[in-house]
C-alpha cells in the first residue's frame, strides 16, 4: 500500500478525533509526522485516533494503524488548529 493511504487513514483518524472537540468551527491541519513501520499488500487497515493535548489554538492528536492481525503497521501524530470558518449551512453542517 503506497505511504499516502497511510496518511490518509491517520490524518482522518485524528481530524476527526480533533473535529469532535470543537463544535463552531472547521478545524485544519497544521503538521503531521508519520512513522511506517511494516508493509502490507492485504487485508484491512484499521485507523485510530485520540487526542492527547488541547489548548485554545491547538489540538495535537496521536494515531495508529493497526492490520487484520492486530499488528501495528504505523503510527503518527499531527497538530490542528480551529480554523475562522464556522460550521453552518455553507459546509452542509445543520
């Protein structure tokens, strides 16, 4: 599996988990770091995301990968920040 399907799988993991703290806002992310640590060309991909610090600007959310056998396959961890863009109707929020 190419190294963007991991990120993708982690940053949504821990967007959301960020996303689901902040209520008014879009939130964005700002960094994210990225640890591969076995391949895999089958099977599923399970991603999991917590947050782990949050101040009033920032949210940092760490991630994991986990395969059909419970093996960790990667890890990363990412800041996000609450964005000005209010969550309403604009963005299909209601």
């Amino acid at each position: 599996v190419h190294g963007s399907v991991y990120f993708k799988l982690l940053d949504d993991a821990t967007f959301f988990a960020a996303s689901s703290l902040v209520d008014d806002v879009f939130v964005l992310t700002a960094s994210f770091n990225i640890y591969f640590l076995r391949p895999i060309s089958s099977g599923t991909m399970t991603a999991r995301g917590t947050i782990v610090s949050r101040t009033n600007r920032l949210l940092i959310g760490e991630g994991v990968i986990m395969d059909d056998d419970d093996r960790e396959i990667a890890r990363g961890s990412g800041t996000f920040m609450p964005s000005k863009v209010s969550l309403g109707e604009r963005l299909g929020y209601r």
